[in-house]
RNA sequence: GGGCGAUUAGCUCAAUUGGCUAGAGCACUUGCCUUACAAGCAAGGGGUCAUAGGUUCGAGUCCUAUAUCGCCCACCA
C-alpha cells in the first residue's frame, strides 16, 4: 500500500482497485453457517433494462450501509442481488430495437422473438450491475439472479399450480384495462391516472314511442354510445322512476335501449341518466350483469372501431370520437357541452389511454391472501419505517381487488395451463402435460399468455434461495432482514411478497421494511427523462467520487423525506472526503520514526485532551450504532462527520501538535501518536459503511505505517481488511463526562480570545499577554490547562487565578464565570471594545427579561418540575453576575 | 371526494417526542497561501419556527381551523 498521498484526495486512483479486491477475495460472499447470525437483503431487481438514476443510487447505498455495517458486527451478511425481466417494458425495448431494423415481432414469430430479447439482454442487460458495482454495492454477485432464470421459473411455475389448485387462481372473462398499444391486459395498479381537461357531452336519447321527446345522458366518452344496451337512472329519482321500463333510440345507430333502474346511478351528477355500455366501462359492466344485459363491443382490441361501429368502422377511437360528435351535431342530437376536468387512466409503461375491455384472463382471488397480509403487519411480523407507511400498505390490502395476472405479451412467464383441442378443458401442470386432464385427449395447446412481471417478483425473497427446492439458503436466509424501498412499489411489490411469502413459505419475507424518500430536482420535481432534470449518478462519482456521492445522498436523506437534489450539494461529500484524506496524511507523516520503540500505555499517560478525544469518539460510537438501528442514516452520519472534522480535527490535532513537534519526552509523543491513530482508526472503521472505498484504502495505509512505528492498532480487531473488521465498541471506560464539560470551557475561553484578536484587528500570529479571572466559586481546574490554553490561543504571560482585577486598557469577553482580559495598550480601540460590550450586554439583558419572566410567573415554580425551576433560579443568577461583570468592564471604559 | 407529507436562516434540511439562548451544510462578512487540508483555517452576521385560535407553568414540538405546495388513493358517467 502506498505511503506517498498526494494532497488531494483524488478518488479514481482506488475506488475499483478495492472494489475488484473485495469481490475477488470473496469477501461479498455468504455460505449458510448456522453458528452465526445471518443479516438478508434481497435487492429490488432493477430491470434488465434499466440504467441507474438517483433513486436506484438512494436504495442501493442505503442497502449497503446496512449490509457493510451488520458485516462488521460479525453477522454473516447476504445481499442478493438481480434483474427484473420486466415484461412489457423489455418487450418495448427489443421491438424498438426491432423497427430500427424494419423487423416486427409478428414477423419473427414467438420463438424468434424470445430469442432476440435473450440475445438483447445478454448483451445490455448487465448495464446496471456493473453501474451498482461502481457505487460500491457489496453484493453477493455469486448469486446473482434473474427472474427469468430457470430456478426461478420453475418457483413460478410451482407457485400458479400450488394457488390454482388451493383455488385462488380463476380464468374469467371480465372487463380489465387495456392498453391498446401494448395490445395486453394490465393491472389496476398499472394504470395511471392523470386529471385531464375534457368535454362532458351530453346527448339526447329520444324515446322511441314519442321521437320528439328526449332523455338526455352525460358522458365523456361519446364513441363507446355505439356499444349503448341501455340507458340506467336512480330507482329514487323522481324525475325518471316512472320512465323506468321505457324504450329509447339510440342516436344514429337506431337500437333499442331500455331504461333501467340502478341504485349506482347519482342523481346529482350530470342529468341524473347514464348511458350504459358494459363493454367499455367498467361500472356498465358490473351494471350489465346485474341486469343480465349482452355486451355490445365496438372498440377492437388495437383501438379501432369493429363492425359494429357501422360506419365508424376502422376509425381509430378518437378519431370516431370527432366525427361522431360531428354527425351528432349536425343531427342535433347534443344538447350541450360542457368542460369537464376528469382522470384518465394510462399505460404506466406507454402512457397510451387505457381502454376497459372485455376479455378472458386469468386472476388471483386477493381476499384470503390479503387478509392474511394485513394480520402479519397487525402482528408486527413486518414493521414499517417510518411506521406511517403501514397506513397506506393496509388501505390497500383491505380495498384489493382480485389481481388480473395475465397478460398477452410474449416476453414472460408463460402461463402453465393448457385447453384440450377436444373437450376444451382446462390442465394446469407443473410440466408438460401429455394428455387432457378430463377426456385423456392429446391434443393440447398452451395458453399464449404470460404472467405479469410482479407475478415472479413477488417470489424473489425465495425464489432466490431456490425454492421450491429444500435449499440450506432457504432454511438459513429466509426470512430475510430488511427490505429497502421506495413507497411506489408498495402496492406493487412489498404488499404482493408479504402475501406469497405468507402463503407458500407460511412466513413473512422479511421483518423490517425501510422506505425511503424519492429524490427530486432542486426545484422540487421528479426527475424524469422527458423534463430532462435528471443528475446522472455515474456522472458525479466520475466527478466526486463514489464516497462523496454516497455520502452527500446519504446527509441529506432524513428519514423518510423526499430529498432535493442539485449538483452542488455533492461538494459537501467531495469536501468530507478530502478532509479525512489529509486527516491520513498528517498522522502518517507524523508517525514514521527511525528508530521506533513500543510502549505499552498506562492510564498515567494519558493527557487531559487524551482523555477528551476518548470520550467524545466514545460517545460518538454509541450515537452512531445507536442511530443504525432505528434507520436514521442520515444522524449516524452527521454524528461521526461531527466527531472527525469537528472534535478531531480541529482541536484534537491542533493541540497534540506541539506533542509531536517539541515533544515534553519521547513517551509522550508516543503517546499523542498512539492516541491520534487509534482514534483515526475507529474513525475510518465507524465511517466505512457510508464511504467504503477511502477508509479501506487510508486503513491499509495506517495500519502500514503504524507496525513501522510499532503502534498496535489492531488490538481487538478481527481482519485485516476493514470489510471484514469490527464494528467499534463503545466501552465505558473511555466515558468522561467531566473532562468534555471541563474541554468546552476551555474551548469558549479560547474563541472569547480569539474573538478579541479578531474584533481588534490584531494578527494571528502576534502573541498577546491575558488575564483569566474565575469567579468565587468557579471550579473547572483551568490553571491545570495553562499550556493548552496558551498554545490554542497563542499566548506569551497568561495569568489565571481567582477574581482577578482587570488590567489597564484590556479588551474582555465575560464566558459564563470566567472573565478573559487581553492588556492591549495602545492597541485598544476604547469606542470598538465599548460597542462589543454593550452589545453583549444587551443580549444578557433580553435573555433575562425572559427568565424573570418565567420565575415571576407563580404558576411556573408551583407547576413546573423542581429541577426546570431550579435550573432557571441559577440561570438568573448567572446572568446577574455576568451583567454586573460587564457593567464593571463599561464603567472602566468610561 | 378521501388520505398522507411539507411549510424553521438567502438556499437545502435538522431539532433526541413539551423544558438550557432553535442547530448543521451551502451561501454571506472579516482576517489568514500558519510546513495535513484554500475542496482549507480562525472569528463573525443572519430566524415573530406559514397564519389564526386553543391546551399548558411552559409550544417549533400537542389540539382545531385556514392558506400554499407536493404525493397517493377513489367506479361518479
């Protein structure tokens, strides 16, 4: 390991060199071992066809804080790792590929086709691995899946026969959303719906026994009226109960409506009737059976008019939508139009305009898989972070519809049931059947469906492990730990594995669910590739570095928020970085000796800012594991960056510095040198879940240069490399709660000092002479820190003693009890010195009026707990003192 | 229409569950190229905690409204 760093961090030099070294020596991988514990992660497998954004980085760097962390506290660690198949968009993306070439996917044909999106994803589909690795991902690669895989596939298999067999499988014709583009069948959950700006028409329906009469009906779809079977009003509604029973015309088409009486219909809205047309609506479809009404439909599965449109035949739907408009007005059959503001249901992968269409599909029977999701959460068998996740996770589960699952693309599960040619029957099987189930016949043909992409994926927290085969990874890993998130996939995904896992493995998938924020632009928008306001997380680790990303995200994620993000806001990272980096170089230039001698320490040896630095590192490694448990990355990373650039750095370093140049006696040098890198050291150990690559690298080059120096750092360590090394302990020990009150005194009485340096112009460098006077009975041992004190504040004579007067022409700072003069001379500004002080003044005195405020209120010492009360009594007290103090200090100045 | 979240310094966000003068990072001001680091050091300035009520000895924190922004859900044609 080099020695040698340059002054600048520069990331690129290291970030794959450790990522290639911890992947080679295994140290990602996992074997069941049943002495330990294990900590489980299942990634959500990006898409094969996906490219890293924001919010991968967020979920991946999240997931591998915990995966490294728990690594170090001796759990036997697996993230599993994958890619998503992703039927309709991977489709998408091979046809596109396809047209490039002027080749359709009809022309191929099935097979050929499958054979391209495999050529296709053996190509670009390890795109993002390759990207999660560059952000430092410690995954088990060696396990690497793929919903398509053959295990996996045989799990999906496995999982429809076992659900069709317990009955929660059911094929049936009914209406579903369509997307006419992707020619397939969707989810409810795969529809977006977005508020658009449309008409309201309403249309006059006359009656067929009185043509001059109308009955006038609202809708927001005129086309679909070619599929009109009846016309429905409420069977309350006065204004049309005793039409019910009637027969109307329908415009242009001529056929015969009834009118009808449903309780669905408002009277409030619109005129009160609504056209019914079961083939295209869903609620007209519910509306149809009820009363045993014959679907018409008239839009073709592309989206085109059928024959059934008459003359509209082969429009595609909107354009019929125009021209029936037309041919409506000019035949004065509306009666107005109003604009109406409606949502309207997309493709959430083409964002084509769904279609409800009428079709034979197959369903997962939701309720008694639901009900028991919704038990597991109740239980707290899963617990959500944050908890009010839950909510939203319940609502779902009791308002679920039956899951429509199959859909008719190519690239996919194919479904495993077959019809017989003969009897029409229906096999479900988990292989190949040779014969009909019922009538033995051999003429079978396979469903042309395949399964929705969410089928498989609600699997993968044991279709990884190799389910349904009795794996050890099944009985070791499963359940697994955490499941790390973001909200719009919980409907979509951690809601559909809590219901497989509860109902194939008789277990919960996992017991935490941890869901983060999304990361918006700087102005508070999604980022998306059509507004083009994406940062390219590649992009900045080529810039920043893979730690600084890291580390920037992870700053700014508090928990659960949605995280605004520019690319500035990565320098905080970069800067952190390079602190720490020149942090290294200063201890190990300091550290090399010619002729180095062990010592052993001995609690004698310690230094009062020892003691401080042990304390404080000790407090921070209570907050930070502390802060890792409950999910607050963003407080245990703010707490260790805290601890190093402000206790460690800034004080610490500055103050052993004279320890090191102009040593007292070589044991305590060795002492400073010990002290500053064991605690650098854990530093780098409490850091490396959020920014793995610098603190492995600056850790092989400490623990190098440190043996040179014969400085034992690896007392109660467990691997050489930080990957594998324990996470720090805190030990009591260390806690010195006297020695960090006494350290932050002297702290304010350094900066008082400073201040006056800097109010008065006086340089840096130039030594002053001061006067520190405690008050009667202050009592903080500072004349036992003299020598600190004189150094960090760079001081000739200092004189520290007991209510001491002030010097002549000296500039004060009043700090709590202790008074700090600096005898100035002529270098005073009597008018400056007098505006600081009655500038403090008047912030004593504000503070006051408060307090008094709370004590003359008899309400507050009758009410309010003793020790408030007495906390704010002394507070009075020392504010008094401090204004006479500087009341003193004023009327000196005169 | 319902639910959830947000509103705190110029900007982006905190505030340990109601109790010490509301804290960071960036930006800003002043002085420093001090032999770890100018991506830095030292010292500063900056806040009626969205608004209005209420509960309480005490409210950024709890309650009730209101406003603005964002997200999700819903079968009103």
């Amino acid at each position: 390991m080099q020695t040698k760093l340059s002054t600048q961090y520069n990331p690129k030099e290291i970030e794959d060199k450790w990522y290639q070294f911890w992947e080679e020596n295994g140290f990602f991988h996992s074997v069941p071992d049943p002495s330990k514990e294990p900590y489980t992660i299942v990634i959500p497998p990006p898409n094969v066809t996906g490219v890293l954004h924001m919010g991968h980085a967020l979920n991946n760097i999240i997931q591998d804080i915990l995966i490294r962390w728990r690594r170090m506290q001796g759990y036997n660690t697996l993230w599993m790792p994958g890619t998503d198949h992703a039927g309709i968009a991977t489709q998408n993306v091979v046809e596109r590929e396809l047209a490039t070439k002027r080749i359709k996917r009809e022309q191929l044909g099935r097979e050929r086709f499958i054979e391209e999106v495999w050529k296709w994803k053996n190509q670009y589909g390890s795109t993002i691995i390759k990207q999660l690795k560059k952000l430092g991902s410690s995954c088990d690669w060696a396990r690497e899946r793929f919903t398509m895989d053959e295990g996996l596939s045989t799990a999906v298999k496995e999982t429809f026969v076992t659900l069709y067999e317990r009955g929660l499988i059911y094929k049936g014709k009914y209406i579903i959303n369509w997307c006419p583009r992707c020619r397939t069948a969707l989810a409810d959950d795969e529809v977006e719906h977005e508020e658009h700006e449309g008409h309201l028409w309403h249309i006059k329906y006359p009656f067929r026994d009185a043509p001059h009469l109308f009955l006038v009906v609202a809708t927001t779809r005129p086309e679909t009226m070619l599929g009109d079977i009846a016309v429905a009003v409420n069977p309350k509604d006065d204004r049309y109960k005793d039409m019910v029973g009637e027969i109307l015309t329908l415009p242009i088409v001529g056929r015969e409506l009834p009118i009808i009486a449903d309780e669905f219909v408002d009277p409030s809205f619109g005129t009160g009737a609504v056209k019914v047309t079961p083939a295209h609506d869903p609620n007209d479809f519910e509306m149809g059976k009820r009363h045993n009404l014959t679907p018409i439909v008239v839009i073709q599965e592309n989206g085109v008019m059928n024959e059934l449109a008459g003359d509209y035949e082969g429009m595609d739907r909107f354009e019929c939508r125009d021209a029936l408009i037309e041919e409506l007005k000019l035949k004065k059959f509306i009666e107005m139009v109003t604009p109406y503001k409606h949502s309207v249901g997309h493709c959430y992968r083409c964002h084509t305009v769904i279609e409800p269409y009428i079709s034979d599909q197959w369903f997962v029977r939701m309720r008694p898989l639901a009900d028991a999701a919704i038990k597991a959460s109740k239980k707290k068998s899963v617990t959500f972070f944050p908890e009010r996740w839950e909510k939203i996770y319940l609502s779902w589960l009791e308002n679920v519809r039956d899951w429509c699952i199959s859909r008719q693309i190519w690239w996919g599960h194919r479904i495993p049931a077959w019809y017989c040619q003969d009897c029409d029957a229906i096999t479900v099987a988990r292989d190949v059947p040779t014969k009909c189930s019922k009538c033995n016949s051999i003429t079978l043909k396979q469903d042309e469906d395949v399964l929705d992409t969410w089928f498989s994926s609600a699997l993968w927290p044991f279709s990884t492990m190799g389910w349904p085969r009795e794996t050890p990874e099944l009985r070791y890993y499963y359940p697994t730990s955490t499941l790390v998130t973001d909200r719009g996939i919980i409907y979509f995904w951690v809601a559909r594995m809590v219901m497989m896992g509860l109902e194939i493995m008789r277990h919960v998938p996992f017991t935490n669910v941890y869901i983060h924020g999304t990361i918006l632009d700087e102005l508070g928008r999604k980022m998306s590739k059509s507004l083009g306001n994406g940062i390219d997380p590649l992009v900045m680790i080529n810039q920043y570095g893979a730690d600084a990303v890291r580390f920037s995200i992870i700053v700014l994620t508090t928990e659960g928020q949605d995280i605004k993000l520019s690319e500035s806001r990565f320098e905080m990272g970069r800067n952190f970085t390079n602190k720490l980096w020149n942090a290294a170089r200063f201890i190990i230039m300091n550290l090399e000796e010619e002729h180095p001698e062990e010592i052993r320490l001995e609690p004698a040896d310690y230094q009062f800012e020892d003691r401080w630095i042990l304390s404080r590192l000790n407090t921070t490694i209570k907050a930070c594991t502390l802060y890792l448990e409950q999910f607050k990355f963003n407080d245990a990373a703010m707490k260790v960056y805290d601890f190093t650039w402000h206790s460690f750095c800034d004080w610490y370093i500055e103050i052993i510095k004279t320890r090191l140049y102009e040593p007292i006696s070589y044991r305590d040098k060795k002492v400073a040198q010990t002290i500053l890198t064991k605690v650098f050291g854990q530093i780098l150990h409490l850091l490396h879940p959020f920014i793995p690559f610098i603190t492995e690298e600056l850790w092989q080059s400490l623990k190098g240069v440190a043996s040179k120096s014969k400085i034992d750092i690896m007392e109660g360590m467990r691997h050489e490399y930080l990957i594998r090394d324990a996470w720090p302990q805190e030990d009591k020990r260390y806690e010195d709660q006297v020695c960090e009150e006494n350290m932050a005194i002297l702290q304010d009485v350094i900066r008082a000092i400073r201040n006056i340096r800097s109010k008065m112009n006086i340089r840096e460098k130039q030594k002053l002479d001061a006067v520190i006077s405690v008050s009667g009975d202050g009592e903080c041992g500072l004349e036992n820190h003299s020598d600190l004190l004189k150094r960090m504040a760079n001081i000739e004579h200092l004189e520290i003693g007991k209510d001491l007067t002030k010097p002549a022409n000296s500039a004060s700072e009043v700090v709590g009890k202790i008074q700090a003069f600096v005898p100035l001379a002529d270098i005073i500004d009597p008018v400056a010195e007098k505006e600081r002080q009655l500038k403090h003044l008047k912030q004593l005195e504000d503070y006051l009026l408060v307090v008094r405020r709370k004590l003359e209120n008899k309400n507050f010492s009758a009410r309010a707990p003793a020790h408030v009360v007495t906390m704010e009594q002394n507070r009075e007290r020392e504010l008094l003192e401090q204004i006479s103090k500087i009341k003193l200090i004023l009327n000196d100045l005169g």
